[in-house]
C-alpha cells in the first residue's frame, strides 16, 4: 500500500464522522494497473468496523492512520475472505 494522507484523520476530526476503512482485493487482476484492460474475476472486499471520534482522541495523527493502515491491511492478510461484489 502507499502512504497515507493526513487529510483523510483531518476531515474526521474537524466533522465528527467516523471512518470506515475498506479492503479490496482482486481488482488487480480484472483491471491491471497502466493499462485499459478489464477481465473478469472476483472481486472481493472486506468493510471494517468504524473508527470513530473514540478512535483519535488523544492519539497523534500519525499514530491513528498506521491503526488505519493496520486494519485495513489485516484484510490483505487473511485474504478479503468475504463474498464478491455481485454484478447486477
């Protein structure tokens, strides 16, 4: 993954909204990075619990988005386990 941006723990802070971290697995294979190309395949995705005001209170900004960054790799990790986005 690449670095995290601060704006992302800035704009929770300054609204109150929690952030839902995401993972998404596969899109690699149905559409491949530089090119145009769409295959098909699964695509899965993990929704991970929220991380709310509770979340970042008193936490540095750096410290919060490696929790985020953490959660959201625990995904990569065991998979993205969860069904394929289904095609409607």
């Amino acid at each position: 993954m690449l670095p995290f941006q601060k704006g992302v723990i800035r704009i929770a802070r300054e609204s109150g909204v929690p952030v839902v971290p995401v993972t998404i697995t596969g899109s690699n294979r149905v559409n491949p990075p530089r090119t145009k190309e769409i295959h098909p395949g699964p695509i899965k995705m993990i929704v991970h619990p929220p991380m709310g005001p509770a979340s970042w209170e008193g936490v540095s900004d750096e410290a919060w988005l490696e929790t985020l960054r953490e959660r959201i790799a625990s995904g990569l990790q065991h998979g993205a386990a969860s069904a394929p986005i289904s095609r409607s």
